[in-house]
C-alpha cells in the first residue's frame, strides 16, 4: 500500500456564505499524527478579510477562551467581509498547559513560515502560512503572558522598516482601545508569525492578554478590545468601548526598548513590590528576589533603574540568575500622524 | 568504607538566644542525596513555641515569599516566645515549580509522618515530624492555590473530631482575620501535615494565601493575615489589620462539603463567568467550558447549583472532564462561642 503524501487542507469551504465550521487538517508527519485545528469561518461577502488565531503557546488561554466567546455574537453582529477564526492552533501545547509544543519542544511562533516535511510545530506552522493566511488581508493573534508573568491587556506590534505598514499596525493595534498598546523591541524575531505576516504584506494586532491566571473581569476587557478592533475594521456595527482596568478609563502608548528587560542577580523566588502600570521613579524599590538555599545570603533588593512603568513583572516560577523578571517601558512619542 | 545511616539533623542550635540561620539536613536516600532545607529560628525565651513551613507544594509561592518576609521584621517585632520559620521544606518541588517532589512524584502533603528510609519526600515529612514539629505547640502551614486556581485569601481548616483542638484550631484561624476562614471538608486527608499535627494535640492553621499569580497587592494582604495570627499569639505587640480584599473589608467563616465540589462536565478550556467571593444564586450562569476538538459539539453552560458563595475556581490549565472546577462554599453557623 503506497504511503500518500498528504499536504494540509480544510475540512469546510470558506468560500461558501455564512457560518461554517470544520478543521484544518496538518498531515502527519515522522514524528505525530495528523492533527485537527478547529476553524470557524464567517463569509457574508465583500469586505475586509480578517483571520484570528488563538492557542498559539498553549498556556496562554485567554485567547482561545475569547476567540470561542466572540463566535457566539460574531454571527449576529458581523454586517460584511470575512472572519475566519482559528481558536487553538496548537492543541498538543493547549492541552498540555506548556508554552512549547511538548512532541518537538518548539515554540511554534519561532518557526513560521514552517516547513511541509518537519516537525509537528513546523507542520502546523506551514498548514497555518499556506492555506489560512492568504485568505486574510488583517490578522489578530491572540497571546497573553502565561502564568508565570503579570501583564496589562495590550495589543503589541514590533517595530517594522515599513513606514506605511508600521503605520497601519499602529493604527490597529490603538484601535482595540485597550489600556496598552506597546511598541516592543524584542531580540529574537525570526519565525514568528507577525514577522512572517509582515513579509507578507499583512497588517497583524497581536494582543497580549494580561498574564497570571484566567478571571472574568479581565476577560470582559479582552473582549471589548477585540470588539473594538472588529469595530475598526468595519465588520461589526457599534461604538467602540473603553474598558476600566485597575481604576483608570484610558488607553496608552508604551515603547519597550531592548535596554528595558532587568534580569535577576540570583537563582531564587520573587517578590514583587510594584504593580503592572505603576510608574516608577530611578531608586524605587519594585521587587525583592530571596536567594532560598541558604538564608544568609541575605534577600537583593531591586530598584528601578530609571523613571519608567512597569509593564510585565514575573508572578510565578522558581527565577534562575539571569532569567527576565521585569519589562519596563516608557511613553511613546508616535512619528506617526493619527490616522483615525 | 561502612555506610552511616545518617539521622536527620539541624545545623543550627534552636535552644540558643537570639536569632539562629542554618537549615534541617534531610539524609540522602536510594534515590536522592541529602537536601539542606534552610530555617531561620527566633528564641526570645518563655511563651509561644510556634512553627511556619512554607513551600510544601512547590507551586505556591506566596508561603515562603511572607515567611523571607516575616524573616525581616520578626527580629525587631518579637517580644517572647520562640518562632521557628522553614520556608521552603520541599526545595526540589518549589525549584521545578511543581506541586508534587519531581523526584519521587509524590505529594509531600500526603506522605505525614514520613518514613526515615522511604522516598525524598517521605524523608522530607520524617525530618519535619521528628526535628520540627516537636519544637512547636502552634503551626502556621502557609499553602496558597497554585496557579491554575483562583481563590481568595483565607485560612482553612478541616473538621476535627476532638471538640476542643476544633475550638482552638478555629479561633486561630478566624485570628488571621482574612476575607474568609473556610472548613474544608475533604475527602483524601491521610498524611495531611495538619491531620499529623492533630494527632499530636497541635493547633495548625493551614493558610490558602490566594492562587494564580503572584502580586503585591495580594501579598500584602497575606503579610498582615499572618501578623495579625502572631498578635493573637501573643508573640508580636500591636494591632490586628483588617485587610480590604476585592473592595469589601469584612471577614468570614464559610464552609465547604464534599458536595460543593463541582465538576467539569467535559474536557476542554474553562471560561469563568463568575469570581472568586461572588454570590451566586441558583441557576446562575457562573462559568462555560469550552470543547476544543470540535466545535461543533458546542460550549457547555455551567450553573450554580444552590445559593452560595464562589469560594474557587479554575484559572489556568487544561480541563478534562470530571475534573474540579468550582468549589463553592456556604456560610458557616459556629457551634462554637467565640473565644476572642
């Protein structure tokens, strides 16, 4: 019996009007079966096309968790276009609770555009590039931070040498309203879906919503943001909401340089003094790490560097020396003019 | 060369004045060498004798980060007595941020009291019991929730046969004054350190400082629960704080049967719909689960099945079905005048 090569492939047809449902199929390959994404796709004509994916790192569920929400109103509100919604694209790593896909230990946000005859995590990867993402012209991909960091609900966008590009990012990203929207420099964007989504010409939102553990008060601000961003768009009818979140009603622009990560001085467990969102002053104490094997090496006390706001601390995990324990930030002065 | 059956042991001599640091050698075994589990002890000579263990489960660290905390007052604040202060007796578990010991896979708070030749975290239970325990007539055992459940601050007990430990054993634990002292009724109690430590007539409050994430905020709280149980005993002067938690500033005392445990009906992502504290009534909506293999099976609707108060509820991980997720409570008629 000769072996086919399968290549992936959907179960339903986006093409078709209305609500569908079905799978995108990754074959199998020398390391895992193959395996069904879940895909939900709304067609109610021209319009902006819009693809959302959720479970990208499987212990950030407050992605999924809003992308199933959304398709519970979606059918009612959506007025044109295209939505299709992809809510665990990494079920292996969802089911786990892990950040890397547990078959291969990739991270499969470090492996975009993937590769047909690779591994589990390279398979998804190229099934997701190939048949989901030419159907888009937008993406929203919904990250949060996991349980071992605290962050505010935040629609993040790396810096891109495409001024036009970075400009319509920018515009997405503040549209979703949320209490942040972050400019982030990060050291190491090779394979991520953004990265590939910009080679490829597309605007992508990738939200980070918050961090720790799943509650219902902040799920209501994912939510709206999400709402918002669909808004925007043009493919839901409506006022745009301003959520609340730890008291203030307004939404920011932060910058996060590569100069803005403090990394521990020492293996042991951390103890916050600050809060995400409070602005410290240089000489502020905002956390303590307690070296554990022996107590006299005595608690390190950690100051903030310089005047900035704390934008993703550690609240969970045993710290090794030289592991990132907090994210600062500072404001954002747009080059951009306001295109809303 | 003759192997020594090492004993378990303390490198520091808690009888001497003052302030003591050194640690409880737990002796290697067939499958691990000898740990080092770091204590710090104060002797202001006659009073109290109390014991605090912290990091008995290594996913809750919000017990040994208030325990290094403790640490930096108490030599100040202690007028009389004798406090001793483990902050972390399972080191392998807190260092792979794992409930149970990665070692041996076992549960250290279902091995009490230990065997001196069994697995590591049955010599961890076997040196705590001997060395410890002893030392002390009160316990203060510092559990949190981990980080896939959320759940307010709060001291647990669980119902004690003899009338006059239960008495004492609640009086203590209402002493903390946190939002809520909770009797747990549980259903898998053997080799409990607490269940030991009633056995040898010890009064134990067993703390649940929270779950998911962890923040300032909330360990502050924590902080002033376990100072206002020190007050209570006599070994700090001052005032009791009455710590404010999700706006209210009130204790109580509920309880949980066995049958305010609540399962899941399915595997899947669970999406909360309600919050820790919330009261609900019956047949509100308090949470959803989402299947993910298909979504075409549809998310399934969770209701409160009686008036009462949400006392936990999973925030983080995958669900399988049958799978606890919501323990409700209800409030808790004393039988008992209070002693305060």
């Amino acid at each position: 019996m000769a072996t086919m090569t399968e290549t992936p492939h959907l179960t339903l047809d986006l093409d078709a009007p209305g609500v569908r449902l079905g799978h995108l199929v990754v074959p199998k390959g020398h390391d895992y079966e193959a395996l069904s994404l879940p895909v939900f796709s709304i067609n109610r004509g021209e319009g902006p096309r819009l693809l959302i994916t959720g479970g990208i790192h499987g212990d950030e569920l407050e992605g999924p968790i809003v992308a199933r929400r959304l398709m519970d109103w979606l059918p009612e509100a959506q007025t044109c276009g295209r939505v299709i919604i992809a809510p665990e694209i990494n079920p292996l790593a969802v089911q786990a609770w892990t950040r890397n896909t547990p078959v291969d230990g990739k991270n499969l946000n470090r492996v975009f555009p993937g590769r047909a005859d690779g591994s589990v995590s390279e398979r998804i990867a190229d099934a997701v590039s190939r048949i989901l993402l030419p159907m888009a012209d937008t993406v929203f991909d919904l990250h949060s931070f996991g349980p071992t960091w605290d962050f505010p609900p935040a629609v993040v966008t790396h810096p891109i040498a495409d001024a036009d590009l970075m400009a319509k990012t920018v515009w997405m990203a503040e549209a979703f309203k949320m209490p942040v929207t972050l400019i982030w420099e990060h050291p190491d964007r090779v394979g991520m879906l953004d990265t590939w989504a910009h080679s490829q010409g597309k605007v992508i939102a990738v939200t980070e919503l918050g961090g720790g553990g799943v509650g219902a008060e902040a799920l209501a601000i994912y939510e709206d943001g999400v709402r918002n961003g669909l808004i925007a768009l043009g493919l839901v009818k409506g006022r745009s909401a301003a959520p609340t979140f730890r008291h203030q009603n307004s939404s920011r622009t932060l910058k996060k340089l590569l100069s803005d990560e403090l990394r521990s001085p020492a293996r042991g467990i951390f103890d916050p003094r600050s809060s995400v969102l409070d602005e410290v002053k240089q000489g502020d104490l905002i956390g303590v790490l307690h070296p554990m094997d022996s107590l006299s090496a005595g608690s390190i006390e950690i100051y903030a560097p310089s005047t900035s706001i704390v934008c993703g601390m550690r609240c969970g995990g045993y710290v090794e020396a030289g592991e990132n324990i907090f994210y600062l930030a500072g404001t954002h002065k747009s080059s951009v003019a306001s295109s809303e």
